[in-house]
C-alpha cells in the first residue's frame, strides 16, 4: 500500500477534468472559465495560467477526445481485410460512440474553436478520418488514380456509421415501436448494406447514362 500524502492533481488536469463534468451535468453552453473555478474552488484567474479562454480549454477537450478516438480504431482495425476492414471500422466505431456517448457528442455534435488556433485539434481530427480513408485506398491501391473514389467511400462509410451512432442516442429511438429482433441486428444489417452499396456502385458507374427524352415520331 502507498504510504504518505496523495500528489494533488496537477491545475492544468483538474481543470480539464471539471470543464467536461460542466459538460456532463449542464451542456456545452454551460462551460465558462468561472464555472470550472467555481467547481474547484480556486481563483477565478487561476484557470488562465493554463488556458487563454473558454475556447482554448475546449480545444483541449475534443483534441483529447479525438486522440482517444484514433486510438480506440487504431487498436481495432485489420488491413488484412479483403473488404479494407469495414467491418473492423463499424464495429470499432459504433462501439466507442455508444460506450462513451459524451465524448462523441463532443467530437460530432460540438462546433469547432476556432481550428488556426488549434493545429493538435485538426492532426487528430483528420488521423481519425485517414484511417477509414487509408483502409479504402489499401483496397483499390494507393494511388492518386483512384484517391478520389477511395474518399467517395470512405465519406459514405462514415456518413452511415455516423447516422446510425446518431440516431441510437437520440431520445426518440426509445419509443419506437421495433420488431425485438430489430436492435440486435441493426449493426450488422448496416455494414451489410454499405458493402452491399460499395459493390454495386462501380457497375452503377459504368452503365451509360440515359437522358429520359423519348425518340421523336413523325
């Protein structure tokens, strides 16, 4: 067992740590640097030795949140997946929007500070991204030739994964009316249809376009 007086938690770290119960007990509104002063019963100046303002103390917030985020799909996916993990990302994706809803809000459902002022911010933003987009360009082959479809899909992916993870923590979810089977099957049924959708689209592409006109009689 330890022995001797615990270290005090370091300002900038308790600081960091009363700004996200703020978040938790009243909302994203809420924060100020008086509000997390008052929580931890100190100065209200004594926040700035760390932080400029409000903006740069939630910066800090949602750029840890989108490391953990990196992380969490780092550790999760598989490049050996002839599909370029899609399955590995939804399920890896789904798991940590429901397992830490707040932090997913914050990443998603927050506006940004000002991004020029918080480059770390926008590094881990964009890792969390490029490991789906990397995942497709693995697939078709990196190479600038087919960049523009691997963002296309990589874009639909998250736009689905992004929806579903959405909509399961609205508040209306829980007075639908769903067949009992419905729930337990909705992830797979996703990432079945996206790959069923990603399948599709390249034939979809190459079918010729028709103008609809029908051809003139005399």
């Amino acid at each position: 067992m330890a022995t001797g007086r615990q270290r005090p938690l370091d300002l900038k770290e308790a600081c960091v740590r009363a700004a996200r119960e703020v978040i938790a007990e009243r909302g994203i509104e809420a924060l100020s640097m008086r509000d997390v002063a008052r929580k931890l019963g100190i100065s209200h100046q004594a926040p700035y030795r760390h932080f400029e303002g409000r903006d740069h103390l939630l910066a800090e917030i949602m750029r840890r949140c989108f490391a953990d985020f990196a992380e969490h799909l780092d550790r999760r996916m598989s490049f050996d997946d002839p599909t370029g993990g899609r399955e590995d990302m939804g399920s890896a994706y789904l798991a940590y929007a429901e397992r830490k809803p707040l932090e997913y809000r914050l990443m998603f459902g927050t506006p940004w500070p000002e991004p020029a002022q918080h480059p770390e911010l926008v590094k881990y933003a964009v890792h969390a991204f490029d490991i789906l987009r990397n995942s497709q360009r693995a697939k078709y082959g990196d190479r600038p030739a087919q960049y523009a479809r691997a963002d296309l899909d990589a874009l639909f992916i998250w736009s689905a994964l992004h929806g579903l993870a959405s909509i399961m923590q609205a508040n209306v979810m829980q007075h639908l009316v769903l067949a009992p089977e419905v729930i337990p099957r909705l992830k797979a049924d996703l990432m079945g249809k996206i790959d069923a959708a990603l399948a599709a689209a390249p034939q979809a592409a190459k079918k010729p376009r028709q103008s609809g006109r029908k051809p003139a009689t005399r």
